[in-house]
C-alpha cells in the first residue's frame, strides 16, 4: 500500500486509509509504533516495550507462584 506524507501544520504526517486502519484494528486516537528492522520499517500496534515487560512479569509468576499466592489473600 503507498502511503503520502503531507504537511500538518508545521509538521509532516501520513493519512492512513480506512482499509489499513482496519487491517492494524486501529481507531483514530489509538497508537501506532515505529519499529526498526533489518529491512526497514514496521509499523504495528504492538507494543514491543509492553511485550517484553510481560514476558517477565510472566517469568516471574511462574517461578514464585507460592509468593504470589500468599501475596493474593
């Protein structure tokens, strides 16, 4: 899909079309990431930060599940 950059105010930005918000499951307003990659850039809705903080609250839930569950009552 070609994208335009086009002048907002005293900034640049890209319209994206209704076909690619729906494809992303964006709605105006949410956030969209930049993230580099050896072939260029991606753009996703992905969080990579929250991922990666998930992945360890996860690590430790499975390793302290005894703490965690005196922690709960």
């Amino acid at each position: 899909m070609k994208l335009k950059i086009t002048s907002i105010g005293n900034s640049a930005g890209v319209i994206l079309p209704k076909e690619l918000l729906a494809r992303l499951r964006l709605e105006k307003g949410d956030e969209l990431y930049a993230i580099e990659t050896p072939d260029g850039v991606r753009l996703t809705a992905f969080d990579p930060t929250l991922a990666q903080q998930m992945e360890v609250a996860e690590k430790i839930m499975r390793e302290d599940r005894l703490v965690l569950h005196k922690l709960a009552q």
